[in-house]
C-alpha cells in the first residue's frame, strides 16, 4: 500500500497522511475525495517534502475514496499557493481553496442551458427592447446574461422573450469549446512608441521567460492598443493569457475593444458569474481551451495550463487589494505567479504605485514608456482653484470660475465631466434641533443620504433605513440636514445651475447593469450628454472625444486622515480623472479646487510635474520606514464582544516580539473600531526589508489558542495605515 500527503481543506489540521488502493494512480495535485471522521471531504495531494502531516504508520490510514475527474493542479500552482500562504501568513488549505471553490469546478451538471432565438419565429408586434433584441442576437448562443450583454437588454426582456416564444433553451455540454480569438482579426496601425513598447514586450513573449515590465504610459497613450500586440503574439504561440482588470465596471469596455481587435470575446471571470458559467470557465482554462481570460483578482488563482503572459492594467489601482479572508496584493501575485510560470507580466498604469517605480528604478523591473498621448492629442492645461480665494456660494460646492467653465463649454457644445469621489447625496446626516447624528449600528461610520434611493445607508456594511420622519432622538418631526456634499448634490447643483443642459450622474449606484453602463458610455461618446457628474468610477478607461473640461469637487478629499498613502492616492485619482480630459482633437482643461494649493501633490499636479511628485513621496516614505524602504503589517483582532476583543488583543500586546528590526505599535482600536458588528484592535509592524517579519509574526500568534468568536487576521503590505 502506498501512503500520500493530502492537502485538505480544513485550516486546522492543514495535512493528513491516506493510503492508495492497489491499481489506484494519484499524482501530486490530484484533486481527491478523503473521509475524515464520519464526512467525505476534498483534498489535493501534495508533495510529501513540501508539507509536514503527523507521522502515522501507513497500516492506520484510511484509503482515499476517488480522484475527483478534474485536471491536476499543476507545479507552478501548487508553488504558488505555497508561496502565497507563507507571504501572506495565511493557512495553506484557505489558499487551495481560492484555487478550487472558486470555479464550482467540482460538483454539478455537466450541461447547461444556453439560449437562442427561435428559428423562423415572426413576432406580430414588437417593443423596441424586442426588435433590439431580436437584430442583435441573430447567430448567438449563450447563457441569457451574456445574451443580455451582447444585446444590451435587460434580462428581463430576454425571459420574457423566452416566455412569448422568440427565444429558446438548448442542453449544451460544458465542456464545449469558446470561440477562439483570432490574432490579426483587426490589427492597428501603431505610433512608433507603442511600436517600440509592443516589440519588446512579443519578445519576451516568444522567450518564454519570467520578465516583469512596467508600462508606463501617459493618460490616453493607448497602452491597451499597446499590450494588445503582445496577447495576440502568444495566442499566435498557442500560450495561454491572463488580463488582470481593477473592477468589473470596466469589463465592457474591454470586452468591446478586445472584440473589436481579436474578433471574439475573451472568457470572463469574477466571482459573481453564475456558478455554471465558472464552472465552464475552469474547466477550460485547466484544459486550455480558454486563449485569453479577463478578470478580476481571483483568476489569479486559476489552474492554466501554458500562461505565457500576464498584464494587470491600472495596476496602481487599490481594488487589487484583497481586504477581507486572504488578504493579498493581486499585482504582487501577479508577479510571483508569471515567476513561477516562467511567463512575462505587464504591470501597466499612467500612475504607477510608488513601489513599481522603486522597482523600476533600481532595474528589477523593465520599464517602457509611452510619454505622449496617441494621434497627435495633448495632455490637457491643469490650474488650481484656491476655494479660500474663490469660495462657492453659500450651500454649494462649485466655485465661480468653475461655473463659468462649464457655461463656456455648453456654449461651445463640448462635454465637461465634475469628480467627486463620495457616493450618495451627503456624508452626514443630523437632526437640525438636537445635532443627533445618523450612525451605522454595525459600524463606527456615518449613515449616507442617497436621495434617489430614499434611504440611509452604511458604505461598510450594507445597513440601510428609510430616512425618518422624525428624529429617533428627540422627536422632532423634518429635522434632516445634509451636511457636506456627495455627487447625487453636485448633480443637483449642476441642475439648478444649468437647468437645461443634459447631465448623466454616475456611481455604482446608477450604473447597475452592463445595459446602463453601455447606454451611458454611447451618451458620453456620442455627445448626447453636456455633464457627467461621477466617483472615481468615471476615472479611467473611458475615451470620450467631446470631453474638454474636469472639475475637481474637492481635491482634499483623500489628503484628509493622515494615511501615510494619502498622497499617492489624491496624485493617481486626480491624474486619471484629469486624463479624460481632451484625449482627441480638442485640447482639454482641468481645474482642482482645493483649500491646500501648496500641498506637495497638488502642486506637483499643478505643474504636471510627475517626477516631483515621486521624489517628494519617495523622501516621505524613506523617513518613514515605509515600503519600499521598509515594510509594514497589521494584525487585526476582532470579536462581537467588544470586551473579548480588547483582552484578546492586550493578550497578544503582552508578548510581543522582541527584534532589532522590527516595531510593535498597538494594539489599539483600528481605523474603524466597530465593522459588520465586530469590535476591532490593531497592532501595526514596522520592519527593515531585511528582517523575517512573516517568520516572526508566525512565531508570534502561534502562541494563542483564543475561542472561536475571536478572528485574528494577518495583513502584509496593507494598503493604508
Ligand atoms: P490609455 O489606456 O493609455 O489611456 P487607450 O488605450 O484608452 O489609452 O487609448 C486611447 C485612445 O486612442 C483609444 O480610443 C484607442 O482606441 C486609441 N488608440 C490608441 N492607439 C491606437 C492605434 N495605434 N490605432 C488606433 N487607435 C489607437
Ligand atoms: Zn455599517
């Protein structure tokens, strides 16, 4: 009888030792079923050196039930799940589990429904969402969201149409192929710089060899046209590739562009597809039927077969960060999986984060640069608007010389577009008789006003109240003021201002479907809309040709709360949302309205001077002992008992590591000290580079057992502090 190592998904006991039937072949990364105790669980089998499981003698164990009939996980994933447990002080089978959960790869059907038009059927009447449907998706056969996509119809329309007999279901089997993208379905013409940055980027890909580039390209560059030549050289090579995109409000328009080039869509992954359609997903990128895969953080963590090239786009973007269970930077795994996959990774931004700038510096990182916009557009004019100088009338929040702008621009006919980074009609809410505040009661947060919705709501936690008509306090009845602003009332302001110009408002609350992001990006290009009023969600991506004017609400925003990152934040937000300023043929004009003019970052935006911004910031974080010059961590404990938090934390607090190059601060309450109704502490690490803080934390928080209500997690490398 043979023994083998299973990896199994329980935190707490991480490996165990089966043994194999006769005639049974397991091979490490086999996906096993296993008993434990009375229940059958998954597993993945593991190399016996790479793991410590208890020595059991081989006669006691238990024999593995079956080899679930998927494709082993490969070497270089089994690695990175390893490294990605040790980096980021997590438990090996929470890792394994991204791996395989994710994909509902494992149980259920092996068909699934798709739908299509009904050959031949000829509708008497039709509504225009109908007819629409009705032209667009001749041909196609797909699941109704995706049918949804492609027509840009709700799904409600396509059930419908499913109802009256326009159109039917089909079993398909899941395994069946996608279309394949075609490399020179649409091939562009390229400027020389891009020319220059594509070659290189096709020749590592043709190497075949770990490489890490940044691709630093000014705003409207056509870095995307740029990386593009580099997907379409390794699917001429039949290599697999893996597009990292910031959020899933960009996936249409990347869709859109990725069609238009290659003539077919890539896959499309995020965790809230249907679990079929990941199931699909999975399989076939474990089989390699997937060519080009587009998704979120977490397809990091699928099985490919033969990557051959990565690129996270917008990589300075925050939303890589994982916040919450395995808590990690999708651009750094992004790095270490092209590493282990002997692959080249593109990080590509117009605003890298000052880490991949370190790393490009020192030569870790090839950096090629696209230093001016594509056919022959100029950077647009950036001025600073002093709101002490100028101030807004009383109850608004556009100054003056702002207003005048955006009367200038309607005249001329072009588009302006107001940022605003806050959600919602007011960041506050009080009672105007007794100054009651309106609180989360699941978090130390303020509840939101959101007009439109008519409701209170915590930006934490989901928590949501009608507004009441009386305060819960002291009873009086219309007591509600808004305090400050958030872009719902900058939206009301353009109104009143200019009442007939048409504005379109845009936040994760009004763009909720792929068919409203599609109609507003159709307005916004083709010049049905004056004024665009939105949150960082209008920042990046979009290329809207009549855009010739950016106002920024208020720059302070983000420099606010004294996070040691505040800096490079305001400096990437308000630079991408300047870039969508006159990125065609008319130049644009970017005002920043501010009450800090002589801030460093606002003036290094002012005189559109990059490099100071990176040399101020570089000095700040070196005093600091930040990364890159040192590093830091957190460690957070929580519990729903406030009093249970606390002790658990000064239990930890009690016997902190003591180490030349590493600094405890803490614990005390964290940043939000109550979230989702659980009681927070922090501890924050400081550490040189050189000292093994995850061995040391490790060490550390393996002395405590505490009861099961209290949740400690690791943060490596947080995102602010
Ligand atoms: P970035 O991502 O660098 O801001 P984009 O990739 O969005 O820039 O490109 C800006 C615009 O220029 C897009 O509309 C894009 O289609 C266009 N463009 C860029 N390069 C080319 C090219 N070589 N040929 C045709 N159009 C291009
Ligand atoms: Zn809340």
């Amino acid at each position: 009888m043979n023994r083998v190592r299973v990896l199994v998904f329980n935190a707490a006991l991480g490996a165990l030792d089966y043994s194999v039937r006769e005639g049974m072949r397991v091979e490490p990364g086999a996906v096993v079923e296993v008993p434990l105790g009375p229940r059958r669980i998954i597993g993945v089998v593991w190399e016996e050196e790479r793991l410590f499981a208890k020595g059991v003698p081989v006669e006691k164990l238990r024999p593995i039930l079956g080899v679930v009939p998927v494709p082993p996980l490969s070497a270089p994933l089994r690695r990175l799940v390893e490294w990605v447990a040790d980096y980021y002080v997590a438990p090996m089978s929470a890792v394994a589990r991204m791996v395989l959960s994710s994909g509902g790869a494992l149980a259920g059907p092996r068909t699934m429904t798709e739908y299509r038009l009904v050959d031949g059927a000829k509708p008497p009447r039709l509504t225009p969402q109908r007819k629409k449907a009705l032209e667009r998706l001749d041909g196609e056969q797909a699941t109704i969201r995706e049918l949804a996509e492609i027509a840009e119809v709700s799904e409600g329309v396509l059930r419908g149409m499913v109802g009256a007999g326009l159109i039917e279901p089909v079993e398909v089997d899941i395994d069946r192929p996608y279309r394949s993208a075609d490399p020179d379905f649409d091939v562009p013409t390229l400027s020389d710089d891009q020319r220059g940055a594509s070659q290189r980027m096709i020749e590592l890909v043709r190497e075949g060899a770990f490489a890490p580039l940044l691709l630093d390209g000014v705003t409207g560059s056509g870095k995307t046209e740029t990386y593009f030549e580099a997907v379409a050289e390794a699917i001429r090579l039949d290599k697999q590739v893996l597009v990292l995109l910031p959020e899933i409000a960009l996936t249409e328009n990347f869709l859109r562009r990725f069609e238009d080039r290659f003539g077919a869509k890539p896959v499309l992954w995020h965790s809230s597809r249907k679990s079929t359609e990941r199931r699909r997903a999975w399989r076939a990128v474990a089989d390699g039927g997937a060519q080009v895969v587009v998704g979120a953080r977490s397809s990091l963590f699928l099985p490919f077969r033969n990557l051959g090239l990565i690129v996270v786009d917008e990589a300075h973007e925050t939303s890589f960060k994982q916040e919450d269970g395995v808590r990690y930077n999708a651009r750094d795994v992004a790095v270490i999986r092209a590493q282990l996959e002997g692959a080249p990774v593109v990080l590509a931004s117009a605003t890298p984060a000052l880490e991949s700038m370190q790393l490009a510096a020192n030569g870790t990182y090839e950096k090629l640069d696209l230093p001016s916009r594509f056919g022959g557009a100029t950077l647009p004019d950036i001025a600073v608007l002093d709101l002490r100088e100028t101030p807004p009338e009383r109850g608004r929040w556009i100054a003056p010389p702002l207003v005048e702008k955006l009367a200038e621009r309607l005249d001329r006919g072009e588009q302006s577009l107001l940022f605003l980074n806050r959600r919602g009609y007011a960041p506050l809410t009080l009672c105007r008789h007794c100054g009651y505040r309106f609180q989360c009661p699941n978090c130390s947060a303020w509840l939101v006003e959101h007009r439109l919705s008519q409701r209170l709501a915590c930006h934490h936690c989901g928590h949501e109240v009608p507004p009441p008509a009386a305060c819960p306090e002291c009873g009086e009845p219309d007591c509600l003021v808004a305090c400050g602003p958030g872009v719902e009332r900058i939206a009301d302001e353009v109104a009143e201002l200019f009442p007939d110009a048409r504005t379109a408002l845009v936040t994760s609350d009004t763009l909720t479907s792929p068919e409203k992001i599609a109609e507003f990006v159709a307005g916004a290009e083709g010049g049905a809309i004056d004024i665009i009023v939105g949150t960082q969600l209008v920042t990046k991506g979009y290329h809207f040709p009549e855009l010739t004017l950016v106002g920024v609400i208020d720059a302070d925003l983000g420099l606010e709360g004294g996070d040691l990152r505040a800096a490079e934040r305001t400096f990437q937000q308000v630079a991408q949302v300047a870039g969508r300023a006159g990125r065609a043929a008319k130049p644009g004009e970017v005002l920043i309205q501010t009450r800090h003019p002589d801030a460093p970052v606002i003036e290094a935006l002012a005189e559109n001077d990059r490099d100071a911004f990176y040399e101020a910031e570089t000095e700040a974080r070196r005093d600091a002992g930040a990364p890159p010059f040192g590093r830091w961590a957190a460690i957070i404990v929580s519990s729903e008992d406030e009093a249970e938090a606390r002790d658990a934390a000064r239990a930890i607090g009690g016997i902190r590591p003591d180490h030349p190059d590493i600094a405890v601060f803490g614990p005390a309450p964290a940043p939000l000290s109550l979230l989702r109704g659980r009681y927070r502490y922090r501890f924050l690490i400081n550490a040189r580079r050189s000292a093994k803080l995850q061995d040391v934390i490790r060490e550390w928080l393996g002395q405590f057992d505490f009861a099961s209500g209290i949740r400690i997690g690791v943060d490596i490398d947080p995102y602010s502090f």
